[in-house]
C-alpha cells in the first residue's frame, strides 16, 4: 500500500478547474452530463462546449431546410449551454452532421487537439469510445477522436505547428466518459439537487426535444403497445415527457448510488496513477 500519499493545492488557494466539454451534436451534453456539468458549474468550474457538426439534419420536419435547421439549432445550444453554467460562447466546428465518419480520424484528432491546446482544461467529458451499441456514427467518431486528442496533447510532436499559433502541449487530469450503454461505469454523480437544471437546459432545444417525442410515438406505435401519457403528448408541449424521461432514467441511475437522482461516468484520473494508487486512494474526487 502506498502510503503519504496526499494532494496539495495551490498555496495561492484553490485554483479554478477548467472544464472541456466535446460532443457531436447540440443535445448530447445536456442528455448525457447535464446535470454533472450544472454541478461543476455550481462549484465554480469553468466550462465550455465544443459541438462537431453543424446539427443541420437534427429535425423530423419536412419544411426545415439544412441551413434552418443548423441556425436555430445554434442559438438552442448557446441557450441550453447558458441554462447549465456553461460559457454561452459555444465553439463549432462545422463539420456535416451524419457525416463525421467520413472524414478521417487524423483531421478529426487534429481539430480536438487544437481545441485543448487552446482551452487547457483539467477535465474533458466526451463519447466514450468503447462503449457498445452505439448506432451513430457522429458518436463514435468523436469520441474517438477527442479521446485520443486528450490522450496526446501532451506530447510536443504531435501537431508542432500548434506552436506556431502559441498553442503548447497540454496534459489532460481527468476524462469522464458517458455512453447510452455505459460499461465499467465506476464513477455516479448525485444530481438531485441539479435535475431540474437538467431538464430545463434540455428543454431550451425545442425542435430536438419535439422530435424525441414524436420518435417516442413512434417506437410504441411499432411496438403495437398503447401508452396513452406518450400516444396522446402533443410534441410543441413535449416537457411533460422528456421530464418524465429524464427523471426515470436518472432516478434507475441514483438509486445504485443511494441518490434520488444520478449521473454515471467511466472517468480515467492522471493517467497511470490512479491504477498505482489502487482505483485512486488519496486522490481528490469533489464532485
């Protein structure tokens, strides 16, 4: 057993974490970490967002154009963003949503390594890469992507013109990865106190949140099962429904941890140490 081991603050005081966040698409931060990101938040974290593509298909409805869609889709990000704590200025990358696959994972690699070259943070939430059954190629190709960014931006070779544009190598502490099917979860984050926040940010992305109810229809209608509460949900007055979404799966998810409420995570901590210091003994963990 180790033993002496301990974490020192900065004399200064406590120093403000830095938090960086990388999805595909406008709603996955708020449906996968939302209530996590409103705690750090809360706690003083900084924190920013940074969204793949343009979100340009995002819609069920046929009179949306791409360019409609990806607009209105924008500003909804920056407001559910603004709802959780998070700096209103949301980054995009511009890339077509649906279509991340294609492009290769080197450029891909290249724009997330850019991004936490310049944003520095100690925490990165992203896609986990090796969770299973996950259908949506923005997802995996992100995920891939950000995960190997944080794991080498560190290393002054890869990338050296980053330097160029004064961007140094950075070392990522902590990653939290969340999935819709989560293996070896090892870290729940009690979000009682924060799941309204949660379905409030959730709820400023109104064509998103729309659509989910109507594929909620959808998928009972295809099932040949009749549940009135989702059957009869008028999509324009759809917070009845993703609030009762959110609590179910939160509640399954907090009641694990002995939470009303949770949020769960495969978090890396500093690499290599936390597996020498036995999962992390003596390491910080304040959320």
């Amino acid at each position: 057993m180790l033993r002496g081991v301990c974490w020192r603050r900065s004399a200064a005081g406590n120093v403000t974490k830095k938090v960086l966040v990388i999805v595909a698409h406008a709603d996955d931060m708020e449906f996968m970490a939302g209530g996590t990101i409103a705690r750090m938040a809360g706690m003083g974290y900084e924190i920013r967002e940074v969204i793949a593509t343009n979100n340009e298909r995002g819609t069920l409805d046929p009179a949306w154009d791409k360019r409609f869609t990806a607009e209105t889709r924008r500003e909804e990000a920056r407001r559910g963003a603004t709802v959780l704590g998070v700096d209103p200025e949301v980054e995009f990358l511009g890339y077509e949503d649906g279509c991340l696959s294609d492009t290769p994972l080197n450029e891909l690699r290249e724009r997330c390594m850019r991004v936490i070259r310049a944003r520095r943070p100690d925490v990165l939430f992203t896609w986990d890469p090796f969770a299973p059954y996950e259908e949506h190629g923005d997802h995996r190709s992100i995920a891939m992507a950000a995960t190997e960014a944080a794991s080498f931006s560190h290393f002054p070779l890869y990338h050296p013109e980053h330097a160029e544009d004064g961007l140094q190598p950075h070392y990522v502490g902590e990653r939290y990865f969340f999935a819709k099917s989560p293996r070896n979860a090892n870290k729940t984050v009690d979000i009682s106190e924060q799941i309204e926040r949660k379905i409030d940010a959730l709820c400023e992305h109104v064509c998103q949140m729309e659509m989910t109810v109507m594929e909620a229809q959808a998928a009972v209608a295809a099932a040949g099962i009749d549940v009135p509460f989702i059957r009869d949900a008028d999509p324009s007055d759809y917070r009845p429904v993703i609030e009762a979404q959110i609590q179910a799966w939160a509640a399954s998810v907090g009641k694990r941890a002995g939470f009303a409420y949770g949020e769960e995570f495969r978090r890396q901590r500093f690499g290599g140490v936390e597996r020498w210091l036995r999962g992390g003994e003596g390491l910080p963990d304040d959320v």
